[in-house]
C-alpha cells in the first residue's frame, strides 16, 4: 500500500533550476546531510523553435479530469517503471520522454522504489535538461518501499521527509503539490480515508493507481467506477499489456530483451513460462488477433484503448522500452473511437472473464 502524490501546475521559481525534482545539490564529497545523489549531467539546449510546451494540438491526445478534480491530464501517460534507470539508458529516456510530451502526454509517473531510486533522478534529470515549462506537465511519484532499513520504508513522516522522495516533501510543504491519492489501496481502505479527510476537514485522496487490463478486471471494473461516483476518486491505470504478456512477444518463451530477464523480475518469467502463462492470456491473445485486424491495429493498441473506456478511468499509464514502441502504443487513440458497445460485449465474449453485475 503506497501513497501516490501529484506534483503540479504551480510555478516553481521559489526553487533553483537545479533544485527541482531532483532534491537539494550535494556538497563537498558528495554530502548534503542524505544519501549521495547523482551528478546532473548537462545537455545542450533544445533548437530554436522546438516545442517547449506539450497541448496536444495536432496530437489527438485526449485529455481528462483526474478523478473529479479540476486537474486535467492526458489519458495515456508515461510511466518509468522497469524501464527508467534499469532497462533503457538515460539517452533512450530522454528520447522516450520527448516524444510523449511532443505527442500530449502530460502525466508522468515514477516511485521511490523504482530501480532504488534511479527512476526519479533519470526523470529530474531529463525534465531539467529540456527546459518545458513547469506548469505544462504533471508528475506523480509513489513513497512507501524506499530502502532495506526498517526507518527507511512505511509512511512515517521520518521516512516521507527523509529519503529520495525529499524534492517531492519540499515541494509539498511549498504548497506546490495540490493533489495526493492512493496506490494499490483497496476499496475499504480508500473509503476510509475519505471519510478521515472529510471528518477532520483535511484533503481527500483524487485517484487510486491500481493494476487493470484485460486479465485484471474486477478492481478496475466493479470497485473503482462506485468509488468515482460516490466520492470522486478517479483511476490511474498501469500495466494496460500485463507487463507485455498481452503481446505477441512472447509465444511461450522469454526473448533476452524482454523485462523478464531483468533481475529480479523472475517472476514474470516464471508466469510466462508456466503452463498457465501459455493459456492464460497468451491463448486469448490470438483469439483477439482477427478483431485487431479488423480494427486495423494491434492486440497491444486494442487491449489499451480498451482500458481506457473503462468508467472513471483518468489516465491509462504506458511503459515502454523505446521512442518506436511509444508511438505505436500511441496509435491506441484513434482505436478507441472504434470501441463500440458490440465490440466491447465481442471481447467480453472473445475472454470469458467480465466480473458479474453486483445484484
């Protein structure tokens, strides 16, 4: 269970160029009174007339309240897990970054724990180095797994002041962070911090980031939309392609570039190697196949459009590996149109596991 924080639209010139989201510089040695941080590398300035601000215009980005706030993000966002400090280097990051945000992605998600902590520095770093203008994107980070210390985890106020995720507390206690929400929280437990919020007149949770896609229904299909429309909670989605087992890629083996060879991923490789994995959902992956064609997309663009006409849904987050694989996920946008309520009830028919109507 992870509180997720949303770091947004106000100004940050009360901070140092240097000083945003990658926390305070380090002093002589390396020391500021924390853990090590890693050297800002510069980059040279963005051409004369290049894009400076992501609108969407001419993208066919969409955009959408975060829950039923006034907060609008892009229904695909970028997240960096796996991915950012771990399986792409800081170069295709940057590339990777750039095309989202030249393409409407305004949302993009990290996490302390995320490749220990590398995953935000690679993020600072990069929005650093491209000068956008800061009120133009939105960044949210998740604080709970942070180090092996028993002080350095949990959500005590020690840990959430403390650790890698200091730059997101600073902006907090700057009043720059106007929106928090819940990551992997159940239905229970996000209903009991609104009732909290709203007992002690403090601010209530806008999203919960949870896992949903064609094999992970239930969550995102009969408790997230009741909690949008009783108490405003939108939805941040992850893993729309079930860390790309909802790909051909795989076809019951584990290609040598694939995340699941990474370590510490063991087992995704281990469900995509089990007899279950090669059934279930590579098997209703081909059973999608003619549907995609008929679209004229891929399973992968079918399978997040489909998440993304889920009720409540604010944003669908995408992780991928290059600036190529964005733009294809991309193409999702002009599939989603196509999604009409037969299609919808074909797929339903097609994988055989809709979660049944609450009587």
């Amino acid at each position: 269970m992870q509180v997720s924080i949303a770091c947004t639209e106000q100004n940050l010139r009360s901070r140092s160029s240097e000083d945003r989201l990658c926390g305070p510089r380090p002093g002589p040695g390396g020391g500021n009174g924390g853990p090590a941080r890693a050297a800002l590398v510069p980059r040279p300035p963005a051409p004369a007339g290049s894009l400076r601000e992501s609108t969407g215009r001419g993208t066919g980005m969409k955009y959408r309240n975060l829950g039923k706030s006034g907060l609008r993000v892009s229904c695909l966002g970028l997240g960096t897990w796996v991915t950012f400090g771990s399986q792409i280097s800081d170069e295709t990051a940057e590339d990777v970054l750039t095309v989202a945000y030249e393409h409407g992605v305004n949302l993009f998600d990290t996490a302390e724990v995320y490749a220990a902590g590398k995953a935000e520095r690679t993020l600072g770093n990069i929005l650093k180095s491209k000068g956008w203008r800061r009120s133009s994107y939105v960044i949210t980070t998740k604080i709970f797994g942070g180090g092996q210390a028993e002080t350095e985890r949990g959500l005590s106020r020690k840990h959430i002041i403390e650790e890698i995720v200091r730059a997101m507390t600073y902006v907090i206690n700057q009043g720059l962070a106007l929106y928090w929400g819940t990551s992997r929280w159940g239905a229970a437990e996000i209903m009991e911090a609104y009732s909290m919020a709203r007992q002690f007149n403090l601010i209530p949770p806008v999203c919960e980031q949870a896992e949903h896609h064609l094999f992970q229904r239930e969550k995102g299909e009969m408790q997230l939309p009741e909690l949008y429309h009783k108490i405003g909670v939108g939805s941040v989605t992850w893993s729309p392609l079930a860390c790309g087992l909802i790909t051909s890629k795989y076809e019951g083996r584990v290609p040598e570039t694939c995340r699941a060879t990474i370590k510490g991923y063991q087992w995704l490789k281990d469900k995509v190697q089990s007899e279950g994995g090669k059934k279930q959902p590579q098997a209703k992956v081909m059973d999608l196949l003619p549907m995609a064609h008929q679209l004229g997309c891929t399973v992968a663009q079918l399978a997040i459009a489909w998440c993304l006409r889920s009720e409540g849904v604010s944003s669908v987050l995408l992780g991928v590996s290059s600036a190529a694989q964005l733009l294809e996920h991309l193409g999702a946008l002009q599939v989603l149109s196509q999604l009409t309520p037969q299609t919808v009830i074909e797929i339903d028919g097609l994988l055989g596991n809709k979660p049944p109507s609450k009587k």
